[in-house]
C-alpha cells in the first residue's frame, strides 16, 4: 500500500476542519486571514524617513502627475484612469485629515488645468470622540470603532477619477498606538491588513494607481503597538521613501531606507524637499545610483499660501517620479511573468524529474511572511497571493513574523561585524555564545564539544567518523598511526541502523541506511550499505486509538504483547521498560547482533544512528521509543557509540527542544540542523561527549578529525542559531511554550485527530509536537457509477472499504489540503 504522507508544521487544525467537512459540534476560531493583492496595476507604499516631512505633498503630486494629463486622441482611455488613495491610519481628525487634502488640492489643481476630474473622499470609521465631533450618533463596536462612513465627491461623468479614502481615524494628534489607547478604540493588525486588501481593489481595471500613505516614520508604531514597517510587511508592496533634506537628514533617511531593507521592502525612488544643503549627493553615493534620489523645490512656509503654485513647479519631479513608479512595476511584472520558464530552463531541482514538471506548475515565491509564501498567481487577473507552507520549506521554518524580522537584524548585523572569519584555532562571539546554548540546551547533561559544519548531512559524516574512532578505541583495533608500519591493519567498521530512517545524500550517510529509491544503482552506484539494518515496530493513532504494529521478522511470541494504548503519554512511558515486551525486544535485538556478528566476522557494528521517535523522510512513522531504548541500552553494553539523528526532529519539532527527553535516554553523539537557525540560514552542529573527543586527542595531528568546511562556524548562521535558541525556549517571545520552557503546548485539537483517524479514507495518522501527519489508503478510480444522488459522478474503490468513496474527497486532499504534500 503506497502511503500519502503529509506533514503540517505549526499549522492549526481548524483548516482542516473545514476542508473535509467533519461533522463536529464544536466551533473553531476563524482561521488568519490571508491576502489577495492585486499585480494588474501598481500599488505602492507611501514611507517617510519621519513625521511632518511632506508623505501627502507627495501623494498628491503623483496622483495630479498620474491623473490631470492632457486628453490623448483616445479618450477612453482616458477615461478609464483612476488613482486610488488609501490613509488606513489617521491622528488628529477631523482637524488634519489627509485623505481630505488629497482631494481639495487634485480639486483646485484640475480646476487651474481645466482638466475635468471626478473626485470623491470618505472616511470608513472612527472612535468615538470624532463621530462625535462630527455630531454623528453611531452604534460603537466592541472594538471601540464606529462606522463613520462620512464621504463627499464631485462627479464628473467620464473624467478620470480620484478616490480618497480614510480606513481608520482618532481624534487625538499623537501616535496612533497612544490614541487608540485613549480613546478606547483599538484595531488589530489582521482588521487594518483585511481592510486595505478590501479597499485595493480595483477589478480588472489597468489604468490605475494605488497608493497607501503611512502614518508619521517608518517605524511609527500602528494602532496596536507594532511598527508599521513590521505591519504592513505581509503585504511587501513596494514603496516611496519620502526622506529628509534638512541637517541631520542624511541619518535620517539612510535608516529610514536600511529598516525598511531589512525587513525585505523594495524601495523605487527616494524624494525630499530641497533645503539648500544638497542631501541628495551623499544620498546618491550610498544608494550607489541603484535608487533614484530626486529633489522637490523647498516648500512655501506661509501657512496662507495654497501650494498650487507649489505643485505646478513641482510638476517635472513627479512626473519623474511617477515614470519611475511605472517603470519598476512593469519590470516586477515582466520578470515574475517570465520567471516560471526561465526556471525549467536553467535550475536543476532536487528530488525532481524535470519532465514531470510542467510550466504551469512551477510555483513563483515572491517572498515569505511567517508560515506563508506570497506567490504570483499568472492566470487571469494578476496578483500576489499566499500560500500557506505546509511542509515548513522541507522542516526548517519556525519563526513568526516578529522571529524572522529580528533574526534578519541579528544576521544583518553580523554580517556587517564579521564578513565570514576562518574558525580552526579561532574564537569569535556568535560561534561562542552558540555553542554555549547548545551545550546548555539540548546538549545538556551529556554533551561536552560542539562541532560545527554546514547542513544535516555532513553533520552525520562527522558523527559516524566520531562514533568509529571511539569504538575503534574502546575495542584496541585503532588503526598504527606510525608511518613506519610494517603491517597495516583494516577494521571493517558498520552500523546498526532501523529500515526506513533517513541520514542524507552524502555518499557516507547513505551508507548508513537501508536500501531505499534513494539508494538505487541509477542514484548511486557506490552504494552497499555498511551496516544491520532491522525493522522497527511502530505506533500510530487508527480509529481512535494508538495502535502497536510489530513488523513480520519479530518472534511470534511479540505479537501477543501487542495493541492499543489509551493515551500518546503512556507509550513514552518508562514504567514499559519492565514489560514483558521490553524483554523481547532486548531478545531481539541481541539476537540480530549475534547472528551478524557469526556471518561477519571481520566486520564490526561501530555506531547505532537512529532518528529518535519519528522517520521524516522515511514516511513519518513513529518508531515505539521503547524499542529505540532497548536499541540504545543494548548498544551501551556492547561498547557501540550512540548516534542521534536530530536533523529533522530536534529543536521543538516534536515539542521538546531535544527528542532525548522523549526517550529519556542520551546519545554519545548527536546532530542537529534545519530549526538549528530558525530556517534562516545553513548551519548544523554534531554534539559529542567527552569521551568521543579525547579519543582524537594525542601527539600527532594525524590522530585529530581531518574534517572541515571553509564555513565552518560562519558567524551569521552561529548568531542565527544563538537567537533562535533564545527566543524559541522563552515563553516571552514563543506563545506556544508552555511557562516553564519545557515543552510546547498541545497543538492539536484531540477530538478532531480523533474523528480523521476513524476516517474510512485514512490508514493511519501520527501527531507529536508541530507534527501532524497522515497517511491515506490506496484507491483506484473503478468506472463511472450511478448515483440517486449526483448521477454520473465518478468514484473510487479499494477493495478493503467497505464502500466507494466520493472522488472529491481523495482528490480534495490530495491536491488541496493543507496537511497532504503536493
């Protein structure tokens, strides 16, 4: 039977609970709110390097640039030109309303250009001190907001159109977090995001332009507290940067740009009023002429004046201005067009049979946020969408979006310390501090040497060379170091490993499984695979309940000791290792030992490597950690080094920060990777103890390990890893940990697992930790069957069901769910 095997990271089971329908009584929150936004016209942000530096003089002279162009010979294109302009946050109305200045200012200067306009201005809602200085008497939500709904416009019927639109508005001119405080009226981020996404759109119209103009500086703080560069970064829309020409401006605008590059922001044009002291040549040089830089003249500061002159004059830069807004649009949307092609014909994908994939199929990342890509979506109208990530990009991904903003600064900032420094004979802070963690965290209590290299697979080299010299040395067959050698020795060392465990692709680690596809003659030729490899029994969660299941080549005697278990806490019980069960599997397992070691006489079981608790790519099965420990007990009498695979499972994956607490047993060697930096950066890290280390230690440096990586403890992935350890572990900054930073919460709705694992379409279902996986039965499509109920629609049969399913329900998860891989 061919598993479909799917696993979900993080993600709430509510989603599946409204994709397949489960009748259940309960009611599940809504889930996060995603975006569709719109790429059929450009959309961009409106920043500036702090407040009261001209962000709406500059709305309103791309939007006269953009609107008020003379009549071309084909009117109805003309006539089809809207500009669309969106303040979701503003402070201090009715007294300074933006939105309103907006649309007084294109109102005067069409009038001055005799170029008709239809203009209009609304304001959505508000607290409740402005409605009521606006002497409205409106219903306050729960929130504290009202549905203003306060609009005025000048119709002009075929003309280009401007729409003004306030999203959210407080009386108080102060920062929209204090007066949302005090005039108890707040907003959450998903309510402001949801609305503009709302208001953005603009149909199948392409003649448009949209701009979003924040409040006050780039790192203002929104109506609830979070940056606004932090809130609207879901969306990532490109930005206008309205910088500083004033003293001081310089700094001013150079973070306002770094903050906003950091958090992944693309910045077209940056543009300030001239004060006289020539910012821009500095500005040039540091933006390496990569971003336009351009000067509007200085400002009338007589509070009489109108400014029409002022934008008249100001006419060339926002056409300027305007042409490089277009431009940078066009050039995303032609390369994201042309991205998918371009990427069949150059990338070689990993694990992928190239004429399996077709173009259409190939899926354009324009960035993540949190657990979601934001991906382009070609076909009809353009947009940008997100996706969510259900395999954590292959079991690396775990920060939110606040976790991914401050790991980005954290690597930022060492990049600019460090570079990369070469690490033998070194010490620098981030490969320190992160290996103190290391030794303090999942290493702790065992682990005394941290030995860093590049990815999970050459952290599993390391450790089978550790865990061989070490056997090699606690057995006296360590091979003559002396060159003068008469007679050299060959130990054939190999190991004990469990059929259906993963190690990696490195020739050395696949030696280290049990023949698999991956193993294959046509992927690698060398391959023999040194070592014993037994079956492992397994645990799973089928009709309700979690099931044993001992595979055939245990003794007939097992099968009797075999069943079901109330709860997942008692097969992690230690009480089971005085059952009869923990006997027979110690009976076993010497047994094999015995029996390979009569068969291969010159050949030795140098280390046991296993994946504690769960085989990841292996199909997600859970391996009865009883059987593991009896492995690992057994092991120890035997002198046999200790190796746990922690690549896939360690760092909470399986909601404890080490799968050794799980067991409740300690390796000699371990190795860790993918959650190591938070899914940011490679690094990986093969821990050992003492004892492994001092069996390297002599005179010669032929004794030492001869193994390395020119990035070996790079300091952005050390740094990287040093933070996300942190802010994983702290209940402060991790919301699923529980208060003691033991173990995560429970993230899975029992009762929901409950009713999948009763499902007739469902062979088994495995949930641990971030951990929910499932696998299907197999289901062949019969024939067209008649049905009372949808005559002719197809179905599915698999003789062991006990009736025909629905071809929408195998498909459904197949294809859409979230939980199943695609």
């Amino acid at each position: 039977m061919s598993p479909v095997t799917a696993t979900l990271l993080r993600h709430r089971l509510r989603h599946l609970r409204h994709q397949i329908r489960l009748n259940s009584t309960s009611v599940s929150p809504p889930p996060p709110p995603r975006f569709n936004l719109p790429l059929n016209h450009p959309t961009y942000l409106i920043w500036s390097a702090n407040t009261s530096l001209g962000k709406t003089l500059v709305s309103t002279g791309i939007a006269a640039s953009f609107l008020l162009q003379q009549p071309s010979s084909s009117p109805p294109a003309a006539h089809s030109t809207k500009l669309l302009y969106l303040k979701p946050i503003q402070t201090g109305f009715p007294t300074d309303s933006d939105s309103r200045f907006v649309f007084s200012k294109l109102d005067s200067l069409s009038l001055r250009r005799r170029i008709p306009l239809s203009i209009s201005n609304s304001v959505l809602r508000s607290s409740l001190p402005v409605a009521e200085s606006m002497r409205r008497s409106l219903k306050v939500s729960e929130s504290g907001m009202c549905d203003l709904n306060f609009s005025e416009e000048k119709t002009v019927t075929g003309a280009p159109e401007l729409l003004c639109k306030t999203l959210y508005a407080w009386e108080a001119a102060i920062s929209p977090h204090l007066a949302a405080e005090r005039e108890h009226a707040t907003v959450e981020d998903s309510v402001v995001l949801k609305m503009v996404e709302q208001e953005m759109e603009c149909g199948s119209q392409t003649n448009v332009l949209c701009l979003v103009e924040t409040a006050g500086g780039v790192a203002s703080p929104g109506p609830s507290g979070t940056l606004q560069c932090d809130l609207y970064r879901p969306f990532r829309l490109p930005g206008i940067l309205v910088g500083d020409g004033r003293l001081g401006g310089i700094s001013g605008t150079i973070a306002a740009y770094e903050s906003l590059k950091l958090r992944g922001y693309d910045v077209a044009a940056v543009v300030f009023e001239d004060h006289g002291l020539v910012n821009e040549v500095p500005l040039n040089s540091y933006l390496r002429n990569k971003v336009p830089v351009l000067v509007l003249p200085p400002v009338p500061k007589d509070p009489s004046d109108d400014l029409i002159e002022w934008f008249v004059e100001s006419d060339g830069v926002f056409k300027a201005l305007k042409e490089v807004m277009v431009s940078v649009y066009l050039e995303r949307v032609e390369r994201l067009n042309g991205m998918a092609k371009q990427a069949g014909e150059v990338f070689w994908w990993p694990f992928t049979q190239h004429k399996l994939v077709p173009e259409d199929n190939v899926t354009v990342i324009d960035s993540r946020c949190g657990e979601n890509f934001s991906i382009y979506k070609a076909s009809g109208d353009t947009s940008i969408t997100q996706q969510f990530d259900a395999c954590a990009s292959w079991w690396t991904q775990g920060p939110d979006p606040a976790l991914q903003a401050e790991l980005a600064r954290e690597m930022g900032y060492t990049a600019a310390r460090f570079g990369h420094v070469m690490f033998p004979e070194n010490v620098y802070e981030p490969a320190l501090k992160c290996a103190e963690l290391l030794l303090d965290g999942v290493g702790k209590g065992w682990a005394s040497r941290v030995y860093f290299s590049d990815n999970g697979s050459t952290a599993i080299e390391i450790a089978l060379k550790m865990a061989f010299r070490k056997f090699c040395v606690d057995h006296e067959t360590l091979l003559s170091l002396s060159e003068d050698a008469e007679e050299k020795k060959h130990v054939d060392v190999k190991v004990l490993a469990l059929r259906g465990s993963y190690h990696g692709d490195t020739l050395g680690a696949m030696e280290a499984q049990a023949p698999s596809p991956y193993t294959g003659f046509l992927q690698q030729p060398w391959y023999t695979g040194r070592g014993l490899f037994l079956d492992p029994p397994t645990v799973f969660i089928s009709n309700g309940a979690w099931n044993l299941s001992l595979p055939e080549s245990f003794p007939q005697t097992a099968s009797e000791e075999s069943g079901t278990f109330t709860t997942r806490d008692e097969i992690f019980d230690k009480s089971r290792d005085t059952s009869a069960l923990a006997t027979i599997y110690s009976a076993y397992v010497s047994e094999q030992l015995q029996e390979y070691s009569e068969s291969s006489q010159s050949a030795h079981v140098g280390a046991l490597i296993i994946e504690p608790v769960i085989h990841g790519a292996g199909g997600m099965h859970m391996v009865d950690p009883l059987f593991q420990r009896v492995l690992v007990n057994e092991c120890r009498n035997r002198k046999i080094p200790v190796i746990f695979d922690e690549v896939f499972t360690g760092f909470w994956r399986l909601g404890v920060e080490t799968t050794a607490d799980l067991l409740g047993c300690k390796p000699d060697i371990a190795c860790f990777a993918k959650l190591l930096t938070g899914g940011m950066i490679p690094l990986a890290v093969t821990l050992a103890t003492d004892a492994v280390f001092d069996s390297f230690s002599g005179d010669s440096k032929l004794k030492a390990l001869l193994h390395g990586h020119s990035y070996s403890a790079h300091a952005m992935g050390c740094a990287t890893a040093a933070k996300a350890i942190e802010w994983f572990k702290d209940p402060e900054t991790n919301h699923n940990i529980d208060s003691q930073g033991g173990t995560l919460r429970e993230l899975w709705d029992e009762e929901v697992v409950q009713q999948i694992s009763c499902h007739c379409a469902v062979e088994r279902v495995v949930v641990l930790g971030t951990l929910f996986a499932l696998e299907l039965k197999v289901c062949f499509l019969v024939r067209k069957v008649p049905s009372r109920d949808a005559p002719g629609r197809r179905y599915f049969h698999a003789p062991s069901w006990k009736r025909c399913i629905p071809h929408e329900w195998p498909l459904h998860v197949a294809g859409d769910l979230p939980p199943v891989a695609r």
